[in-house]
C-alpha cells in the first residue's frame, strides 16, 4: 500500500525530529490516518506512527509505544524501522543501552542501501561499538553511505579523499554534497579554486561556492573569507560596503581571522565603515582618520585573541 503524500509528511517529520511546531489536534486526523494503515500491516505507517508517538506529533508523546510499532515494521524488514530502532538502542532511549543489538539492527537497514544506517555502521566500527574495531570496514561503510547520496557519508569520503590528495575523488564528493546545500561543502570548494588545489584555478567558481556557503549564518569563517574577497574584488565585484556587514559580522562573532581581515580593509580603504563621513564631519576629523582608527580597535581586539600580525601592525602603524 502506497502512503499518501500526507502520510510520507508524517514519516518526514520524524525522520528528522524537528520538534512538533503544531498542536496535537493539527495533526489528529492524519494520527488516524496513519494508525488505521498501520494497523492492517502497512510496515511503512507503522513507522511512520512510531514517528509520530516517538516525536509527539498528532498524539501524546509515547516512547514505548513507538518503539511497539518500530519493531512491527522491522519484524517486515522495512529498513527504516530498522534504522530508527537501531538508534535508540544506540542511545539508550526508551530502552537499555545495547550496542550489539544496534548494530545488528544498522546492519540490517545497511544491507538494504538505507544510507543513513550505513553511515551509523561505519562509526560503530570506527568506534568499536557493539562490534570489533576496523577503520577498514568503517572506511568501506562510509563509501557505501556516500554512494547512497547520505549527507554526511558525502563528507566523510570528501574529507579522506582531501586529506589524502586525491583530489578527483574529494572533488566529487564535495560537489555531491555541495547540491545538498552542505556550507562547509561549499566552503572547501571554494577555497579549492581560490586556491588551484587540485582543480584549475578559478576565482569566479571559488567566490561564488564561498558566497554560498556563507549564507548559512553559522559558517563565519565562510562569511569572513567573502567579505574579504568582495575587499579586493577578487572572483566577484569589488564592494567595500558589502564586505564590511560581512567581515564584521564574522569578527563580532568572535573570528580572529575576521577581525584582523576587517582591520586591514579599513586601513587601506578597501572596506567602507557606515557612516565614517558623518563621524569624520562631527569630529572634525577626516574619514581616513575614521577608519584607521576603527581598524585600530580590531587590531587590538585580534592581538588580544592571540593574533601575532595584528600585535605587528599595532607596532608598525600606531
């Protein structure tokens, strides 16, 4: 029986266990929904309700009545209930921690190309939990995940595939990852064709994966490097406005490579500070004045986190 488009919503959500948004009536009809083809066997609704007991979504929470459907499902072989199971046996949750049990489970899902079991297989064997330790069989697991398109199997491989200079191979995983939107993805990418590592040399293709990854507002260092190409123009058009909201936006979350990115822009002029002329027309001072000793201050607060060229410019030109 195929689920309908609002059942597979069901198995999403606790897939990703996003918390519950909505209240519990919201989502009470498709509860029934979703109970009534569990009940006659559908395995992939008997996941999808231990979803919905495990995450709270249309029902009160219940974790052993999850964990009663995920076994009706894996009881089928359906390899998300594997999965899912497996991982609270992995945590403990709901149930007495057991790591054999949940890499039987993990092996169970893998062995049906469910990428993120697969990838859990591959850290248990990194680890050694619940089965003997052997990087070379977490190494082949970590291969079958990123094979499978699973996000952080990508990574894996991208970032051994880099470490060993392999560079085809890390390229490709990081493209993959790089369409699931993955920042840090991006952000090697581009550092790769700023850089001419391993790949041809390309400022334009290395800007615009930097500029992507630094949308995502928790990759700073990818924001600290954009803005310092937008300084020089280099890759992308010069704007020394748009490089100040990106550069202080890195340095006042505390990057130190930020800071200092952001002093010598101001220094040299490259980078504007927002309303320098006004400051410079009420001090009586001139907006060169302005920003050198704007960039002072970020000198300072860069030596004081430990930046040895800050302390050399704070010598040189102060």
């Amino acid at each position: 029986m195929q689920l309908s488009r609002t059942l597979a919503l069901s198995v999403l959500c606790g897939a990703l266990a996003l918390g519950n948004p909505f209240p519990a009536q919201a989502w009470g009809s498709h509860f029934e929904q979703v109970r009534a083809d569990a009940v006659k066997g559908d395995a992939k609704a008997q996941t999808a309700l231990g979803n919905m007991y495990h995450d709270g979504f249309g029902v009160e929470k219940d974790i052993a009545k999850a964990l009663e459907w995920y076994r009706k499902a894996v009881d089928q072989g359906y390899g998300e209930a594997q999965f899912r199971l497996g991982h609270e046996y992995s945590t403990g949750h709901g149930v007495t921690a057991d790591q054999e049990m949940a890499v039987k489970l993990f092996k169970m899902a893998a062995a049906q190309g469910h990428g993120a079991a697969q990838f859990r297989l591959a850290e248990c064997y990194l680890a050694g939990l619940g089965v003997q330790k052997d990087s070379f069989e977490a190494l082949v697991w970590y291969k079958k995940s990123a094979d499978a398109g699973h996000l952080n199997g990508l990574l894996k491989m991208a970032d051994f595939h880099y470490r060993e200079k392999e560079w085809p191979q890390a390229l490709r995983y990081y493209e993959k990852a790089a369409e699931q939107r993955s920042s840090e993805a991006q952000y090697v990418l581009g550092l790769m064709y700023l850089q001419g590592q391993g790949v041809d040399a390309d400022d334009k293709k290395g800007a615009r994966y930097i500029m992507l990854a630094a949308t995502d507002d928790k990759h700073i260092a990818a924001k600290a490097v954009y803005g310092h190409l937008l300084s020089k123009g280099r890759g992308v058009s010069k704007n020394p406005d748009l490089a100040y909201e990106y550069l202080s936006d890195a340095a006042e979350k505390d990057d130190v490579e930020a800071m200092f990115l952001l002093a010598e822009g101001l220094y040299s002029g490259e980078i504007n500070l927002p309303g320098s002329d006004l400051v410079a027309a009420y001090s009586g001072e001139s907006v060169d004045d302005v920003l050198k000793q704007e960039a002072k201050d970020w000198y300072e607060k860069a030596a004081a986190a430990g930046d040895s060229r800050a302390r050399y410019r704070l010598r040189e030109r102060y």
